[in-house]
C-alpha cells in the first residue's frame, strides 16, 4: 500500500514541475516590498549586536528563602534578613537592583563599570550616593578622563 502511494506521489511530479515553469516571477512591487523587510531585519540585527556590550549587567541569583509574616509566607527573605514581598523591586545600599519572585532573589548591578581609560594616568572612584563610576586623573581629581568602554 505504501508503495503505490509513493508511486502515485512521483507520478504528480512531471505535471507539478510543469506548473511550476507556468507561474510568473513575482511583481516588481513585491520586490520592492520584500527588500524593505530584509533591511528592517537587519536593522533591527544590527542594533541587536550593538545593544548586547549594553546590556551585560553582572547578575546574580539568591534561592529562595521564605520571608515570614504571622506565620504566613509573604515573601523572600534576604541575606541580610530582611524580608521582600512577592514581585517587589528594591536597591541595595551596594546598588544592586533586586526582585523577589517565588524562586528567589535576582539582583543586577545598577552601574556600569568603567574599564577603557588611561589607568595609569587615571583612577575610577564609585559613589554610593549616585551608584555611578566617575574617571579622573590621579593627580587631580577636578578633571575628568575620557572613558573609552564601559561594563556592566
């Protein structure tokens, strides 16, 4: 039985073929049409690629631990035995930024990091009250330095 279905397949193939010879190329406005789609991919593949350096954020993850409330479950309990309600966001005094979910606690740094500057001429000095990275000359902290890249 199988056989003949793939007999009968490959008899179809000639008159297939045939019309396939018979259809028209596509129009020129379709053309046109597809090659705007293919440049908004890879526009949009482009600022993909240069997003990623971005978007590299050091992260981390904390099992959860249940934060209690009357004996009731309310949340994740952190290291430092505080404890977090369920799908809250909150910043560390190290500036992390934190959530609670069911699983856990994931945090990410809040800054960049800068590591493309001149370090023997400069240093770079982080503020907690800012959560920023700011590059200056060692000898004189009033001028800035250039910051060539930046992680995260």
């Amino acid at each position: 039985m199988h056989g003949q279905f793939a007999q009968g397949l490959l008899s179809q193939i000639p008159s297939l073929y045939k019309v396939s010879e018979e259809m028209s190329f596509p129009s020129p406005l379709w053309k046109s049409h597809n090659s705007a789609r293919m440049n908004t991919i890879l526009a949009c593949l482009l600022a993909l690629a240069i997003s990623m350096p971005l978007s590299d954020a050091s992260c981390f993850y904390m099992p959860f631990k249940p934060g209690m409330s009357n004996g009731v479950v309310v949340g994740c309990l952190d290291g430092e035995g505080k404890v977090h309600e369920f799908d809250s966001r909150w910043r560390t005094e190290d500036c992390n930024d934190c959530s609670c979910s069911k699983t856990g606690i994931g945090c990410c740094t809040s800054y960049m990091t800068p590591v493309g500057y001149d370090e023997e001429k400069c240093e770079r000095i982080f503020s907690k009250d800012t959560c920023s990275y700011k590059v200056v000359e060692k000898d004189d902290h009033s001028k800035e330095c250039p910051v060539h890249s930046w992680v995260g």
